[in-house]
C-alpha cells in the first residue's frame, strides 16, 4: 500500500515535470515537423513526391508531448500492478544518444533564437522610446533657455 502511494505521488511529479520539459522540446520540435510537412506537400505538388514521411513526421510532431504523459502513466501503473516493462538496451546505444543529442542541440538553437529575436524587438523599442524622450527633454530645455 505504501509502494503505490509513493508511486502515485512520483507519476504526479513525474506529470508535472514533463508538462515543463515536454513543452520545451515539444514545441520546436512541432514547429520543425509542420515545416517539412509544408515543405514536403510543395514538393509533391510540384514533383509528384510521396507524403509518407513527411505524414509520418507531423504524426510523430502532434503526438509527441501527449506520449510523453502516456508513457509516464503507463509504466507507473506497470510497476504498480508488479508487471514492470521488461529493460530497454537501446537507450544507451549511439542512435539513440545521438537522436536525443540533435533535439537537443535543435530545442537549445530553437530558444536561443527566439529569445534573441524577443529581445532584439524589446530593445529596439525600448531604444525608440528613450530616443523620443531625449528629444522632447532638448526640446523642453532649448525652449526654457530661450524664455529665460
């Protein structure tokens, strides 16, 4: 009994923290996916190419955050019914690093970029304003001087 309400509390946490780090990945990654879908529908538009993959990879870019929570409640109720899935070799094989070592390098440009981009716009707004600011402030000084 004790088992199963730590592991209830853990598949919570757990949910928890995938609904931050999920998002973060989820979001370039779907963005990545809806470009090449686009890309792929003017290919086969203008060349005849098949949609396949590209189907594949929109399927995988929509599915991918709400997995993440499916695999999370799956394998915590496995453990709590005592029917753990039984060990995966592959995750720590070079395919399997070096996929989950792209997204990773993709999500980290992904933010970077966009941050840098949010930023640039703030700035250059903020940059505006304080030059307008400026301006009125000579303004305001030049006309007291000459009054005065």
């Amino acid at each position: 009994m004790t088992k199963r309400i730590i592991l209830e509390i853990l598949k919570i946490l757990i949910a928890i923290i995938w609904s931050v780090i999920g998002a973060i990945f989820w979001i370039p990654f779907l963005i990545r996916m809806i470009t090449i879908f686009v890309i792929s529908v003017l290919l086969s538009v203008t060349n005849g190419n098949s949609m396949g993959s590209a189907e594949h990879g929109l399927d995988a870019g929509v599915t991918f955050y709400i997995n993440g929570f499916t695999k999370i409640f799956d394998s915590i109720n496995n453990i709590i019914n005592d029917n753990p899935s039984k060990p995966n070799t592959k995750l720590t094989d070079n395919n399997s690093l070096q996929t989950i070592l792209i997204h990773l390098a993709y999500t980290f440009i992904f933010w970077l970029s966009t941050v840098a981009f949010i930023g640039y716009l703030l700035v250059d707004k903020q940059s505006t304003t304080n030059t307008q600011h400026i301006k009125t402030n000579t303004t305001k000084i030049k006309n007291n001087i000459t009054t005065n």
